[in-house]
C-alpha cells in the first residue's frame, strides 16, 4: 500500500513552496508541497479536528519551531489516538527540526488544549543556547504520542521535558546527549500522570536517564517498561512521588553514573506508594542497584538481576523482596558482559528461576514468558529456539521488509555497510510480533526499528 498524506511538507529541491496547496506530494504549479511545517499546519489546522489527519514530512532540516512559538501555532487537536493529527516523517527521509532560533526550541506545546496529537519519525535537534529541552509538553497539555524519534542536544532540563501533561507517551525514541548540568538535565522528566516510557534507547545524558519526580502530590499510573539505559551521568531511573499502578518492567539499565558527583544508581526510589519493579537487569551502576530512600510503601522487587552495582544490589528494605539474582548468587552468565548483551545463556543461573507474576506477560524482546519451567529472572527471556530474521544493509538506512507469515523476534542483528551491528530491541508500540505485511526497517546508530508501512 502506497505512503499516503493530507498534508505535505518538503524542501525546495523536492517541490515545496509556501504558495503551494499543500495537498499534494509533488509540484504541479499551485497544487504541491508546503515548504515549511508551520505553513502546512496552517492548512492542516483549516481541516478542524476531530478527524485523523496525517502531515507528512520530507527529507531535509528545518530550522522553525513547532507549537507554541511556531507562526501556525498549535496543530488541531484530535479526539482520541484514533482520530488523532499525525505529524510524520515519510518513510526512509531523515527529518529534522531544529527550531527556529537560537533561543527557540524544536517544538513545545503548552495549553491545555492541545491533546490527541501523534508525532512519528522526527529528530528533534535542539540548536538553542538558552535553557530548553529538544521536545517540551507543559501546563495542561495531554495525549501526546511521540514514537519512533530522536530527542538529543536539548540544554537545561534535557530531552524530553513533561510537567503537567497527562497521558502521554514515549515509544520506541532515542534520547541522548542532552544536558548541561549533571543534576537537574535528564534524557526524559515527568512530573505528569500516566507517563508512559516504552520501548526508547536513553543514553549520554548529564543527569539520569528518566526522572518522574514532582516533589509533592503522587502522580497515578507512571511506566517504564522496555527501555535501554546506560551510560547516563546520574541515575538509569529516578522514581519518586509515585502511586497507584506505577511500576518498572523488563528494563536493561547499566553503567549509568557517569557524572563525579551525585546519586548514581540503577534505580533510585523515593516518596512512592505501591511501585512494582519486576524483571529488570541492572548491571555496573556506579552506587547502588537499587536505591531506596524515604517514604517508601508497598513496594513490591522481584524477578529482577542485580551484578555489579558498586555499593551493592539494594540498599533498603522493601516492603517484599522475593526471587531476585544477586551478586552473591554468582556470575548470571550473560550473553557478552563486555559487549552489553544482557540476555541469558543455557547455563545462566537466572533461567526458571523467577515467579510467575501475571502482568509480565512477556520480556524486553517480546517474547512470551514463560518459556521454560517458570519465569526467567531479568529483561531476557531465554529462548532455546525461535524464528530470527537476518539481512545485510548496503549504506541505506532504511531496508524494506516482506513478512509471509506471523513472526515474533528474539533478535535480529543488522550489518550495516560500515560494519556497525545493529540490534532490533524494539518493535511497533503495544505489540511483541509482526504480522504479515510490508515493514520499513529504520536504522538510526546502533539501533533498529520496524515501522509498519501504511
């Protein structure tokens, strides 16, 4: 099925000028590609909400800003994920949004009408000198889905900034090298309720990875599940002020605490009530494995592998710790300690050695759990046999894939031209398998992701 759009957004080399319709991928005379993505919400935005309306963008970098200091201001809000204005990268372009200045962000939306908003396969690349994150949801903004992009080079407050947003969601991003200060610049900050954080790789930035921290009331129904996080200068995860169904699922966390100074653990805990952590590996933090510190209630450790966390594997005492691999039970013997390969061998202790807890359903590869006896311990899943799929890339960074018949991956290892491996961990939101169809597979570093196409 062909790529198809409402809206088009391209440079000048491919079509578009401002005084184009818009309503067209190529230059016909009148009718043709926006130039600029503020131009094309304008038209977007004449459409009223309600209805699901794609803008799709072409290659190139765009240096404006999208949002409140954007001149088309706010995309039209939709009325649910369903029927939700998509803002999307055409598939196999690299899209970047820069800002428009110096001192403008990338993108930002701060009212609270402003909600049902998807945003698919962009870089936010922030170019700011003044303090800002890459990509910043504020005051009463809510429903926002970014998926499949790039947050990296945000300054104060880091990559991605979520204060009083509700209900949005981070799937499938990278999120790196943002910050200045090792104390307050984190790769994502929430301090909303129901922040989902699924399926992102969160690496190179001065504070910690993630922070859900409000420093008052609890916030309800927080996630991070699935995530990659390492070599972030303060903590992987801080948790504080959470309730309800908050918890930390089949997370791989390592080697975060780079920074002088400061807490550096895998997960550090605080002020929350009935946090669930389950089936994490979390692996040469600088301090502690896990740290919990005051105001801790019903928290619930299990399933999850601590190994070579400086000061030790949990300082505290939850309030139920059970069945968790520990440093004195030994070398869980990884895949690769020294190449990060977390995942299980044969002979890995941590196999059948879990509970069975009937939310985790499945791992960080998305494969069913069980597989053996009972529940493996940590992210991986051990897997005696399955179906992989293997292709060699030229330079390109985007390969398309036929799947004939319903798949679930372990791992898919992808050689790039240049020799880089990189290693499919993440897959379409909310699903572990593909299923027939045409897939593009987007490579960006050492990270790989499949995007149904349309």
């Amino acid at each position: 099925m062909p790529f198809t759009a409402d809206v088009w957004v391209a440079k000048a080399a491919d079509g578009g000028d401002d005084a184009n319709d818009g309503l067209a991928e190529f230059d016909t005379g009148s009718a043709g590609p926006k130039l600029t993505i503020n131009a094309a919400i304008t038209v977007a935005n004449s459409f009223g909400g309600g209805a699901s309306k794609r803008l799709a963008i072409k290659q190139g970098t765009y240096s404006e800003s999208i949002g409140q200091d954007g001149s088309a201001g706010y995309p039209v809000s939709g009325t649910s994920f369903a029927n939700a204005m998509t803002m999307i990268a055409y598939p196999g372009h690299t899209v970047i949004v820069n800002g428009a200045s110096t001192s403008l962000g990338p993108i930002t939306f701060y009212a609270s009408t402003v909600g049902y908003i998807i945003i698919d396969g962009i870089i936010f690349d922030n170019r700011r000198t003044t303090d800002g994150s890459s990509i910043f949801f504020g005051n009463g903004t809510h429903h926002i889905r970014v998926q499949n992009c790039e947050a990296k080079n945000g300054t104060s407050t880091g990559g991605i900034s979520i204060f009083d947003a509700p209900d949005c969601e981070i799937l499938s991003c990278l999120v790196h090298n943002n910050g200045l200060s090792s104390d307050l610049d984190h790769g994502i900050y929430s301090s909303s309720h129901r922040t989902t954080v699924q399926g992102c790789t969160i690496y190179n930035n001065a504070a910690h990875g993630i922070q859900f921290y409000t420093g008052t009331t609890k916030r309800d129904d927080c996630i991070a599940e699935k995530n990659r996080i390492y070599s972030n200068g303060n903590c992987g995860i801080v948790a504080s002020d959470l309730q309800g169904l908050s918890r930390l699922v089949n997370n791989l966390i390592f080697e975060n605490g780079t920074a002088g100074a400061g807490v550096r653990d895998g997960i550090y805990a605080q002020n929350c009530a009935d946090l669930v952590i389950y089936n994490n590996t979390i692996v040469g933090n600088t301090i502690w494995g896990l740290e919990r510190n005051g105001g801790m209630t019903g928290d619930i450790v299990r399933n999850n592998i601590f190994r070579g966390n400086g000061s030790g594997d949990i300082s505290g005492t939850p309030a139920t710790e059970t069945n968790n691999w520990k440093n004195a039970d030994g070398d869980p013997l990884f895949v690769s300690l020294a190449g990060d390969d977390y995942h299980l061998t044969s002979s890995s202790g941590p196999r059948n050695n879990g509970a069975t807890i009937s939310s985790v359903t499945d791992d960080f590869d998305g494969v069913t759990r069980p597989q053996g006896a009972a529940y493996d311990q940590g992210a991986h899943e051990f897997v005696t046999s399955g179906t992989t799929f293997q292709k060699s890339l030229s330079s390109v960074a985007v390969a398309s894939v036929m799947l004939t018949k319903q798949v679930t991956f372990k791992r898919t290892l992808m050689t790039t031209s240049a020799g880089v491996v990189a290693v499919v961990t993440s897959f379409i939101p909310y699903t572990a398998e593909l299923f027939t169809g045409a897939y593009d597979l987007i490579i960006n570093g050492v990270s790989a992701v499949f995007r149904r196409q349309p």
